[in-house]
C-alpha cells in the first residue's frame, strides 16, 4: 500500500447556525447572501450548507476597510435652485369658488365681495332662493 506523501489536513466545517452567531447575523441573512451570492463562501455536501472556517476568516479579512484619520467636513456643499414667487391662484378656475383666509378677511373689511354666494361673474342670489 502507498503512503501519502502530504498529511490530511481536516477543515473545520461550521453550520450555518454557528456563522451566523460568530458573524452576528440571523440565519435568513446568510440563506439571502448565498442567494444573492454576496456573503462568505460555502459547501454544499448532500443538502446540507457547511462553511470552511479558514474561508470564513478570508472573507472577513477581504471586507476589512481601513479608516481615514483625516479630518472630514462635517457640511456638504449644496447648492440649491432659486424658485420665483409661488404663482396666483388661478380665478378663472372651474373650480374657483374655494375662500381663503385672506379673502375672508378682506370681504370682512369691505374689500372684496363675499363669495359664498356666488364669485364675481356668478349671480347673486338673495335671501329667497330667487337670482337677481
């Protein structure tokens, strides 16, 4: 019989239940990574899910960002259109017999005609019903 030259090195395969406590995510989370193919990579041996320890600790180390020591600017620089005045209420509207305050306040003061009988080119109506 031969002899193998190179020692069997066993890995250490993990459930899916043991990464998800050492990585700090749920169960669901690693299933929607290996969907999407984003999270550390996997075995699959029969059906079951297992993931390779030293794999694990790669994947960590290539997500690994240096922080910047570099003092940032806390305020974007934004730069905002100017709008123009908010345009007139149209009059001529179909639907222009709505009463703002202003125009209460100004039917109150006898400057302009109460309109909650009829606006300027409707008929006034008198107290009887009847349209003069």
């Amino acid at each position: 019989m031969k002899q193998l030259t190179r020692a069997f090195e066993p890995r250490r395969l993990m459930r899916p239940e043991e990464v998800a406590c050492f990585l700090g995510v749920s169960e669901s989370t690693l299933a929607k990574w290996r969907c999407a193919k984003t999270g550390p990579p996997y075995i699959r041996i029969g059906g079951q899910v297992r993931y390779d320890a030293r794999l694990i600790e790669q994947w960590l180390e290539s997500r690994t960002e240096e922080s910047d020591d570099a003092p940032t600017s806390s305020l974007r620089q934004v730069e905002l259109q100017v709008h123009g005045a908010r345009p007139r209420i149209q009059r001529s509207h179909r639907l222009r017999g709505h009463i703002t305050k202003r125009e209460r306040c100004e039917g109150d003061r006898g400057e302009a005609q109460d309109r909650s009988r009829g606006g300027p080119d409707r008929p006034e109506q008198n107290g009887t019903g009847t349209i003069q």
